[in-house]
C-alpha cells in the first residue's frame, strides 16, 4: 500500500505544479508530466484496482497468460510506476530548464495559409475516404501506405482547423462538425483524439487556455470524446464479432456500467504491461524494431521479408491474435524491444527528454499538437507504430505546406527587369 500512496503523491505533485504553471501563463512547461501523470492513474492505477476487485475484466486473463492482479502485485507495480512517473518529471523539467529560455519560434505560414492547407486536405482525404475505404476488420492491416496517408489527409485538416479555431469562420466550424461527425459513422475511433489534442494545443498557443470557461470546454468535450469512442467501440466489436446488436441496446448496456464500457473500449495498456511482465524473460531482445517508426514506411512489395512488429508477434505467440496486436504499453515494448528493464528505462527517458524539448521549441506553433499526440498513444499504446503515425501526420502536413509554397513559386510573376530599360524609350519617343 506504501508504493500507492508514494505514486498518489507524486501524482498530486504534478497535477500542483500543472495548476502552479496555468496560473503563471506557462502551461506548456507541465504538458508532458501531466499527461503522463493522467494517463498512469487512469490507464495503469485505475484498472489495476478494478481488476484486483473482479469489477473489470483482463484479455490476458481470458488468453490464459495469467490471473487478475493481486492487491500485492498492485502495490508492486505501483513502484515502478512511481519510478517511471519521476523519470518523466525529471526529463520535462531539465528540458524547460534548457529550452524554455529560447525564443519559441513562429511559423512562417501565415493563418490563411494554414486556412488554405486544411481546405485543401479535407477535400483530398474525404474524396480518398468514400472512393478508397478501408475495411472495418483491415483498417490496421500493413500494405495500404499511399491509401493510408490519403485517407488521413481528413484527419491533418480537421486537425489543422481545430488548432486554429476554426479561423474564427462559422463556415470551417461546420467543416470541422461535420467532418468529425463522418469519422463518428465511420468508426473511427483515434482520429476524434488527435482532433482533440489539436483543438486543446491551439488554445494553448493562442494563451485561450488560460479562460476558465475555455478549460472547461475543453474537459467535457474529452469527456464526450471518451463516451464516443467506447460506444464506437463496442459498435465496432458488435459488427467484427457479428453479435447483432442495436445502437440502443449497445447504449443501455454501457448506461448500466460506464466503467466497464470505457475500460472494455480498448484501453488495454495495463494488460499489455503485465503481459510483458510475464514472458519478458522468455523472448530475445529485438533492437531492430525502434526502427521501424521509418522502416513501416517501405512496403511489403518492395521488403517481402519485412519482419512483423513486436506486438503483433508476441500476441499471436501467446494470445492466438491472428493479425492485430495487444497493447504492450510503452515500457512494454523497451522492454521487449532492448531485451531488460534499466535499458527501456533509459530509453524512456530520452523519449520523454526529446519530446519535452520539442514541446517547448514549438510552443508557439502547429507542430506542438502533433508531439502531443505522439506522447498520449505512447502512453496509450506503446508501439513504435505510434511514432510512425505522428511521423505520417508529419509528413501529410509538411508535404502540403510544402506544395503551397512550390505553387506560389510556379505561379508568381516575374518582374519586368526591362522595366527601367522600357521607360527610357518611352521617354525618348515622347521627347520625338
């Protein structure tokens, strides 16, 4: 019971600190920690004492890998994540430490270019949507790149307009709803979060943040993305398993037990946890695959060999998953990944460093959404594919920012170097 009350602690310190940061207009000096300070009470804390209690249920229990935790693996565990949690504090204060006096710096496209980028990906990837879709079962399934980054194309402008606000423009605002709502009936479920977080890093650019009434906008609209997201769960389980159920009878049995619902809607990073703790010992370190945030990049036509990734190689291993992968948290997957503990605490440590430091080098611009995005799935999730979708939304934005200034160049006139020569003939055929 020590090591909860010492994580409970910490935790309250951070979320301290975060409020000490909001009242001293510097938020973005706690975003990292507190998020990570969120996503551990709530996605390890929560359900590990949920499940002691037998009030939620364990895929891993279900695959036979293990039994639900006790109250004293509990109170082990808690350690480790007392441990994990003050790494990330630490790693976000030496990097305000270091970065934060450096000027933040501004985005060379003005707000109508952005205005002009999000129009134009709304269009390319709501066109790519309905004339290329993916199916319900194949939506993470490799070998779709090109269709996959023109389909997210939606999800970078809805983003886009979100940060900026909708650009005070009633019109992008319904773009925004709509689009949004398309997502909703199209069952994609991670999408609603990165507008989320785009929609809460703008407000902390443009300092709307710091307006009580902004913030708590803000908590229910997350809120209301949580629900979305499990009724869209649990509709999306309803078709794959082919159950029959109706939209109705779907909402009444998650009225009945919300808790339940929300943690039974893919929130497995506890799961995937433990689940590494049980077989750490038995697999090889595979180094290889912190690479392949880049390596996802080529296709399988041009790499048949292209081994698969760690999560989808242990759950069909050991969970008989076929072709998805259980979440394996992120101190999960270092683990996995470089073979021991203190290496994937390193490692996590220079992820938490870099993404601190990106945080504040872009505290003033677009590409913040984006690191916030890449720490929550991390958190979330913990694959190097959550790397690689930040790097898609990347490469999506910046390749139309890019496209914007190559049009401009192409279509700008060029400047009559005859002119001087020209006015000097015109004078001298007047003077005639």
């Amino acid at each position: 019971m020590s090591a909860q009350l010492a994580l409970g602690a910490l935790t309250l310190f951070v979320l301290v600190r975060l409020v000490s940061c909001y009242r001293a207009g510097v938020v973005s000096n706690a975003l990292v920690s507190s998020l990570a300070a969120v996503m551990y009470l709530f996605c390890l804390w929560v359900p590990a004492v949920l499940q002691s209690q037998g009030k939620i249920d364990s895929k891993i229990l279900t695959a036979g890998v293990t039994s639900l935790p006790s109250a004293a693996e509990v109170d082990s565990l808690a350690w480790l994540w007392f441990i994990e949690l003050i790494v990330v504090l630490a790693m976000e204060i030496l990097a305000v430490y270091v970065f934060s006096r450096r000027h933040a710096k501004e985005s060379k496209h003005s707000i109508g270019d952005w205005k002009s980028i999000s129009i134009f990906l709304v269009c390319v990837g709501a066109i790519a949507t309905v004339v290329f879709p993916a199916e319900l079962e194949n939506r993470a399934a490799e070998g779709q790149g090109l269709l996959v980054l023109l389909r997210t194309c939606l999800v970078c402008g809805l983003a886009i307009i979100a940060f900026y606000g909708g650009f005070n423009s009633r019109k992008m605002w319904i773009l925004l709803g709509l689009g949004t709502a398309f997502l909703v009936v199209e069952n994609v479920r991670s999408p609603l979060f990165v507008i989320l977080i785009a929609l809460a890093s703008g407000l902390v650019v443009r300092n709307r943040i710091y307006s009580r009434k902004v913030l708590a906008s803000v908590l229910i609209v997350g809120v209301l993305a949580i629900g979305s997201a499990a009724f869209m769960s649990q509709m999306r389980a309803n078709v794959v398993r082919g159950h029959g159920l109706t939209a109705s009878e779907i909402f009444a049995d998650m009225a009945d037990d919300p808790v339940r619902a929300v943690y039974a809607a893919g929130v497995d990073t506890l799961d995937g946890y433990r689940f590494v703790d049980k077989i750490a010992h038995r697999e090889p370190a595979r180094p290889f695959d912190l690479l392949s945030p880049v390596t996802t990049f080529i296709p399988r036509a041009i790499w048949e060999d292209k081994p698969a990734s760690i999560s989808v190689e242990v759950s069909s291993k050991y969970l008989g998953y076929r072709s998805s992968g259980q979440f394996l948290s992120m101190m999960g997957y270092l683990r996995l990944a470089t073979g021991g503990y203190v290496s994937a605490l390193l490692l996590f440590a220079v992820f938490f460093f870099v993404t601190s430091a990106l945080v504040q080098t872009f505290r003033r611009q677009l590409w913040l959404a984006i690191v916030m995005v890449v720490v929550f799935r991390m958190l979330l999730g913990g694959s190097a594919f959550d790397i690689y979708y930040g790097l898609v939304l990347t490469v999506i934005i910046g390749g139309a920012a890019i496209l914007l200034d190559v049009f401009r160049s192409l279509t700008r006139r060029e400047p009559n170097r005859l002119g001087p020569v020209a006015a000097t003939n015109n004078k001298s055929i007047s003077r005639l």
